[in-house]
C-alpha cells in the first residue's frame, strides 16, 4: 500500500464511517460476549506476502460482530467516550501528519496548541488564573503523575534517586467512592494498597472532613507519613461528590497537597449552574478532567490542570542531551509533566471541538443529557418491581429490582436485548444497574426507549 491508495481507501474509509454512524441505531449496541469467537475468524499466522486491500478491508467489517458501539446513541452503560464528529476529522489529520510531540522542537505546534488549548479549557470550565496543565493519555496515568509528585515531595525528591527500601510507610487518603485508578496509582507508586486509607463518608457519600482529618492524625502520631489527599468529584459508581472546599483546608492546613478526580463529571463543569458541586476546586493542586469522556474530544484525551507545574516536573522531568533544544532555554516539553516520552497530537481534537461546537453547543449537549437521565429516572421509577436506588447526579442514576439475582437478570436481558446498554455497580452492599445519558449524538427519544425497553421486559 502507497500513499496513492492510501488517499482511495481514505475516502472509502470515510463513507465507510458515515455509513457506520449514521446506521449505528440499527445494530445491538453491545456486542454478543462469546469469549474467541473474534480471535477464531483470525489465522494463527502472520501473512509472509502482502495481502490485496479489499481482503483487509472486508475481514475489518467481518469483526464488527465483535465491536460494542461506544458511539451508539443508546449506550448508557459506563461513561461515555463520545467522539464529535469534529474530533474524528482532528484524529485523521493528526494521524496523517503522524507527529511524535515529545518534545517542543519535535513539532512546536503540537506543543503550542497543547498550551492554547489548556487556557482555553481552564476558561471554558470556570477555573482560576493560576491553573495551568497538559495532556495526558488518561485519567489513571494523571492521577499516577500527581501521586507521584506527592510521593516525591513527601521524600523531599529522595524516591528518585535512592528508591523507597528505606522509606518511611507513606499514607495517601481518599473515600471508597473513588475511583479504581487511585488504588492503581498507590500500588504503582509504590505507596501500597494497604496505605491507601479509605475515609469514612457520610449520608451524601462525600468524604468526612473530621474523619480524613483524624486519620491524618493518628497516622502522623504512629510515625506514618501522609502525602496527599484524592477527592472524587463525580465517582463511577453512583456520582458521588467530595465537599472540595472543606476536605482542602484540611489536607492543606496538616501541609498536604490535593489532586481532584473528576474524570467524568468535570466536563459539565463547561454549564456555570453545575459548578456549586465543585465548589472550592481553585484550592485544589491538580484537577484531572477526562475530555474524551463526556466533552466530545474522542478517546485518548485527559486533561490535568496544576496550581504549579514545578513539583511534577521535577518528580517526572528528565532531559538527556539528545533531548535538548539548543538556544530554546523557554520553551515547555511536556514530556517532563508526564509519564511516558511519547506524545500524540491530542490538542487538535480539543481545538476542532471547540471552534466546531463552540462553548455554547457542548454546554446544551450537557444540559440535555442532564434533563434527559432526570426524565428517564422518573419513568423507570414507575416500572413495578423497579426502585431507584440513587438520583440522578448530573446524567448517572441507579436502579434495581427486589433482590440482586432479579436485577442481574434483568440486566442480562437488557443487554441480550441490545436496543439499550447498561451496566451494573454495587452501591450499599446491593447489585444495582447504573444508567448514565452522555452520547454525543442521542436524543431524547433514544434515551426515553430505555424506560421502554426496561418496562417491556419487566413484564
Ligand atoms: N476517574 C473516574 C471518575 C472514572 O470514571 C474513570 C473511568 O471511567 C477514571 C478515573 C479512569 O479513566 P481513564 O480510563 O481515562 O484512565
């Protein structure tokens, strides 16, 4: 294959991917779970001549069978991982040129539209002056680069050179509404599960400002050393919200430093009428949104805002000589506030969102998928044998029925149906169904078919 087929099968690629998303409400939105099935239609054997394009081409649309549609407009399982078609042509684009932005002088425009970018979100979700930030792959490798930075602060930048054997135990604090990714941050860091101390909350599932304060304190006087605080700021499970304001003061009046989750919920921090759930956020030190979740900027796109970049810098910044720009002492190489040396060219999504959508076009998707989940909610609500088991929160609510065997049925059959998606979480002890509205492209008439397929197969 050579740059001219390359331009033919672009194009072909391109009404292939119209055709798809604009068909997407006529196939099952999850696909069928029948563990290598996929894996079967393929040979065991890598091809030692080139194969003609065509029978690429029609073996990729033979594992379709095997895709669950992320971008059908009646997935409301998980979070989204919406895709605006503005940031799909970005992706083509930055595919084409196929950058490595790992350093400013590798492709200073990369770097550059990184930094506009950056201030352009920090206006767009109401954040303060102070707040700078990148680019990450994901939430889990933000929330690992800021635990990092917590560690190597607490170590007065020792971990670094001399590693953690003769380390004091270190103690990181978060609530079990959290997400995952923090439990994976403090055993890669190195902090371990077991110091990972899991605060109380209370009846609306945000972390005790007492109790964090109290573990604190007790770990201090039995020679422990605390190093951070997380707050959750919209959780997956059910939506739960930290008091940012008073869990702040805390952690920093005992010297401790904060990074806020908030992944999913922090894209709808876009609406001004949403932002009293963040309340306080410009104390926090490092924020991680998930613009590829619910803003439109597809999948692979985290966004991390810092009070000061120095302390991560200088907990994951290196620069080797071959990694120098001679004459160019300024300039930013956003490698050094990330993990990984590589970089894509994951600002040209966000820019071509926003100019293509404007503030004002995100912010009424938002609002919709908000409205929506409330109504859904209230319909599903009145389906005998169903309770809410939570509110909605922004666009996530839970459900279930009389007994947790009853509600895995029920989702078995919802998903075996396939008009709908869902998923399942554990709130209180009970299986529960969560439901969350966030597709780029649904409407309320794809969100209402879920209390209608829920109420049909309840019967
Ligand atoms: N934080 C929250 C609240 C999440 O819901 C998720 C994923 O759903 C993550 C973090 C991890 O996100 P990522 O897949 O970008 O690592």
């Amino acid at each position: 294959m050579n740059h001219d087929d390359l331009r033919d099968w672009s194009k072909r690629a391109a009404d292939w991917a119209h055709d798809y998303h604009t068909g997407l409400r006529g196939r099952p939105v999850r696909a069928p779970l029948v563990p290598g099935k996929i894996a079967a239609q393929l040979p065991a054997v890598p091809p030692e001549q080139p194969e003609p394009m065509e029978q690429v081409f029609a073996d990729f649309e033979a594992i379709l069978p095997g895709i669950t549609h992320w971008q059908h407009p009646r997935f409301f399982a998980y979070f989204p991982a919406n895709a605006s078609p503005a940031s799909m042509l970005a992706e083509q684009l930055a595919n084409a040129i196929a950058a490595q932005g790992m350093i400013w002088q590798t492709s200073p425009a990369v770097t550059e539209v990184e930094q506009v970018m950056m201030t352009w979100l920090r206006q767009g979700f109401g954040l303060a002056d102070h707040f700078t930030g990148t680019i990450h792959d994901s939430a889990t490798t933000a929330t690992l680069s800021a635990v990092l930075t917590m560690r190597e602060a607490a170590l007065t930048w020792k971990g670094l050179s001399q590693g953690l054997s003769g380390a004091p135990r270190m103690r990181l604090y978060c609530s079990a509404q959290t997400h995952s990714s923090v439990d994976k941050a403090a055993r890669v860091a190195g902090i371990g599960q077991d110091n990972l101390v899991k605060i109380a909350t209370d009846d609306h599932l945000a972390m005790r400002p007492d109790a964090l304060q109290a573990a604190i304190q007790a770990d201090r006087d039995q020679g422990y050393l605390p190093i951070g605080v997380i707050l959750c700021c919209g959780g997956t499970s059910v939506g739960a919200f930290d008091t940012l304001t008073e869990c702040i003061a805390i952690a920093h009046a005992a010297d401790l430093p904060t990074h806020v989750d908030a992944a999913w919920a922090g894209s709808a921090m876009i609406c001004p009428e949403f932002r009293e759930l963040w309340a306080g956020i410009d104390g926090a030190d490092s924020i991680v949104i998930n613009p590829h979740k619910w803003l439109g900027a597809q999948f692979d796109c985290a966004v991390q805002f810092l009070r000061d970049p120095t302390p991560q810098v200088r907990t994951l910044g290196l620069r080797p000589s071959y990694l120098e720009t001679a004459g160019k002492e300024d300039i930013v190489n956003f490698n050094e506030w990330t993990v990984p040396l590589g970089r894509r060219f994951r600002a040209l999504k966000l820019w071509f969102t926003l100019r293509a959508y404007g503030l004002d076009g995100l912010r009424q998707r938002i609002r919709n998928h908000v409205k929506w989940s409330c109504e859904a909610a209230e319909e599903i609500a009145k389906i005998p044998g169903i309770v809410l088991t939570t509110n909605p929160r922004l666009s996530l609510f839970t459900f279930a029925c009389a007994t947790d065997d009853a509600t895995e049925t029920l989702l078995n059959k919802i998903n075996d149906d396939g008009r709908i998606y869902l998923t399942q979480t554990r709130h209180e002890g009970k299986y529960v169904i969560r439901m969350q509205v966030g597709q780029f492209d649904c409407t309320r008439e794809d969100v209402m078919m879920a209390p209608k397929v829920i109420a049909e197969l309840m019967e």
